[in-house]
C-alpha cells in the first residue's frame, strides 16, 4: 500500500513543544519516577498547559484537529525520555477515541473539551480477568434499569485508572446475541460503586498506574451510553484499537530510538582493548541493526497513522495499524536487548538508565492487543485480499498437484 507522508506545520510545531517538555520534565525524573512507582504529575500538567492533549480531539471540541500522526510524533517525543510517560500521554487518545469515533453531539460536546484541556484524564476499560485477546469475551454486565444503566463486574488493566476521570467502559447489554452483545459507556470518577481496587505492581512502565476497576452495581445515567445505541460497543472497540495503535506503536519508535541513543553515546565513551567499543565491528552490527529496525519501524508508523488521518476507518488501515504496532514493538524489544547488550554488565544494573528501556520495551508486545493478535488480524486481511489476486491464479496452476495425486491414486 502506498502512502504519502504530510507532516503538517501543527504537527510539526506539538513534535518540537514534545521534544522541549520530554528533555525538560520527563527525562530528568524518569528514574525517580520509575522506582517509586508514581505517576509525573509536573511533566503531565506542562502537558496540559502546552496544549499537547488538544493534539487528537477535533477541533470543533477544543482540539488542534492535527490527527493520528500529530499524535504519533508527540508520543514518540516523550517516549524517547521515558516509554511509560508516553504510555501515560497515548492512553488518553486509546481512551478518547471511543467518543470521538462512536459518541453523540452532546457527548462530544460534555467531554472532549475537558480532554482537550488537559483538565480530565481518560482510561480505556476493555480487558477482563478472562477476556484478553478475545475482546467479545467479556463479563462485566450493564443492565438497563429504564430510567438508567447499572454496571456489575470488574476490569483488569486499565492503564491509568485513578489518575483518570472519565472512562470508557465495555460492558455486555446482551448476552444473547453475537454481533451486538457489547455496549460502550462513559463512566465518570466518583460515581458510587466505582472503585480502584489492585494498583498493579509492574516489571515496566512503573510511572503510569494499571489498575483493577470494580464495578458494584454502578448507576449510569442513559446519556452516557456511547452513540445512545446499545450493541455498538464491539465495533466502537476495533474502530479504536485501529486508530491508537499507531500511538502507541510511535511510543515503541521513540524507545527505540531513546534507547539506541544511550547506547551510541555509550558506545563511543566506553573504552576496551585501546578504543571505544564502537569501534569494534560486533558492536558496529548492534548499532547498524538497531538504526536500521528503528528507522524502518517509524516510516511504518507514519504511514499507518497518516492513512488514518487521510481515509478514516478502512480495512486497509486496519491492517497497517497493525503491521505498525507489532513492527515496532517487537523492534523496540530488540533495540532494547542490543541496547542492554552494549551496555555489558552495566547494562544489567540499575544504575545506567539502560535496564529501565529494557523493561519497558517488554509491554509493548503485549498490550493494546498482543503482537500474536495483531499477525492474526494482518493474516486475515491477506486472506481477505487473496481474493483480489485472481490474476496470478493463472501462474499457480494446481493442476499440477491434481494430476501428481491421480497418479498416486492410479498407482496405488
Ligand atoms: N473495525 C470495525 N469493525 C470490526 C473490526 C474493525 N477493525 N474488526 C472486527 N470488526 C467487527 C467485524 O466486522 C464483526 O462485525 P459483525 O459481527 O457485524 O460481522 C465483529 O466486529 C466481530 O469481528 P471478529 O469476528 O473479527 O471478532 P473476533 O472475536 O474474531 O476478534 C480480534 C477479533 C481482532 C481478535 C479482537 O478480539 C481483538 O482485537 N483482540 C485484542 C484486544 C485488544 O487489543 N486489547 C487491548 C486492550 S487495550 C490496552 O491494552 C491498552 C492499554 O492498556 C494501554
């Protein structure tokens, strides 16, 4: 698929602000942050106040309007300095766009402009303890009560849950039916019933929270219902996941990219047998290797995200989002160990930022669907454009194969 690549003077203009509040309030603290296990509320509110949350919410809503590859650039910024800050700014999008692609007037209307603003953080609540990668299979229940909605149930994995005020919710209306049993719906902090319950303790990402959500009987008013039409949540669920994954398959360019700095600069100070170890061509390989991936990666990146922007939901973007995705987020676990690697012992301890780059390369595999999902969800595409290549039918004659089994047969 070819696609042009068109960064617009905005988008340009949110990667530089990116770049300025990543190396002045997210790199500098990464390692503080990380230990501790606590979210940056400093770099997040210089977020807010740069304007970088109006980079994905239409500009009718408070936004720049400035698309899928605006917010790639500025997640791959922030990645750079430190993946899970840049986890921490994606998520919002993952958790806005359900509204923005499935939401009425009125609940645009009530909620992208306190997003825009930085005013209100979202989170995303599609997993369960038992619905991972089969995202129809979830349990969490919202029944209607006539006069509103009452959710039960709990949700596994929502990244920024309690830092978050307003979250998009899948939950099932119709157990019945198979293509329209899922409803998406916005449920606001504070509401009685809702509650944080286990704060996960995580290998990576340690500054952005993951969270158990429980759901006791919570009363939902009907207007929160996304798109005020139940059995819509499944497809709202893919339309989302097609359009974020390209945000955070750029925080997988930008720790790739933040971690083969490290190990250039390293590379080139490190001395071994009488010369910097870049100079050795072992090393040179894991260098070269590494730009290569990275570089390959993001041109993916942007062409998925641009494609996005230019065509709106497609099949074809589908695919490309999810080629972006697993592309760069099995590079960056590469990068990461090649990384590591030229880091030697030091880059096994703590006391190097290079150990952190590894283990939050490691997530990236996993979520916002894992990279075996995203292959399944690439191969059925290509079964589905199998059928557009009749042309080549003609050069695959299986006659061949049909007449070497009549032989076998005549002989047997
Ligand atoms: N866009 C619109 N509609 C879509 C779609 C898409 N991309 N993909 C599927 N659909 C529709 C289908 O057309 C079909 O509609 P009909 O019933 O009307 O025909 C319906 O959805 C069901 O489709 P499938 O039969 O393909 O569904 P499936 O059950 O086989 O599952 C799947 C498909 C791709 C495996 C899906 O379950 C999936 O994406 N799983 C991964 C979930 C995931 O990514 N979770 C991540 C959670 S978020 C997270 O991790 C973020 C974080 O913390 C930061």
């Amino acid at each position: 698929m070819q696609q042009n690549i068109v960064f617009s003077e905005k988008a340009l203009e949110l990667q530089a602000i990116a770049k300025e509040i990543a190396e002045k309030y997210v790199r500098p603290h990464a390692a503080k942050f990380d230990k501790l296990q606590e979210y940056n509320h400093e770099a997040a509110r210089a977020v807010a106040d740069a304007g970088l949350f109006r980079t994905f919410i239409p500009k009718e809503y408070g936004g720049h309007g400035a698309g899928v590859l605006a917010l790639a650039l500025v997640a791959e910024e922030l990645a750079k300095a430190d993946s899970g800050f840049g986890v921490a700014f994606a998520v919002n999008a993952l958790g806005s766009f359900p509204i923005i692609l499935g939401g009425t007037e009125e609940q645009k209307k009530k909620y992208l402009p306190q997003i825009a603003a930085g005013d209100k953080f979202v989170a995303f609540c599609l997993s369960e303890k038992f619905a991972g990668s089969d995202a129809s299979g979830l349990a969490v229940r919202a029944f209607d009560r006539g006069d509103h909605w009452e959710i039960c149930g709990e949700k596994k994995w929502t990244t920024n849950g309690g830092v978050a005020d307003i979250y998009t919710v899948f939950a099932v209306t119709d157990p019945n039916s198979k293509s329209r049993r899922i409803s998406a719906f916005v449920v606001e902090k504070g509401t009685p019933g809702f509650e944080i319950k286990k704060v996960e303790d995580k290998m990576g990402i340690r500054c952005v929270p993951v969270v158990e959500t429980h759901f006791d009987h919570v009363k939902v008013p009907k207007e929160n219902l996304i798109g005020g039409r139940a059995g819509m949540g499944f497809k709202h669920a893919m339309m989302t996941l097609d359009y974020a994954r390209p945000g955070v398959a750029a925080q997988a360019v930008g720790a790739s990219q933040g971690a083969m700095d490290l190990a250039n600069v390293y590379a080139n100070r490190r001395q071994q047998f009488g010369v910097p170890i870049s100079k050795h061509q072992m090393v040179q390989q894991m260098l070269a290797n590494m730009s290569m991936h990275t570089e390959a990666s993001r041109q993916l990146v942007y062409a998925a995200a641009a494609g996005i922007d230019e065509n709106g939901p497609s099949p074809a973007n589908s695919k490309m989002a999810a080629m972006a995705k697993c592309l760069a987020a099995d590079v960056a676990m590469d990068v990461a160990t090649d990384a590591v690697q030229v880091f030697g012992g030091y880059g096994y301890m703590e006391d190097y930022p290079i150990a952190k780059f590894f283990r939050d390369a490691k997530i990236l595999q996993i979520y916002e669907g894992t990279n075996q999902i995203q292959r399944l969800v690439i191969a059925r595409h290509m079964i589905r454009e199998a059928a557009e290549l009749e042309h080549l039918q003609a050069y695959i004659p299986l006659e061949i194969q049909e007449k070497y089994y009549e032989e076998e047969a005549a002989q047997a």
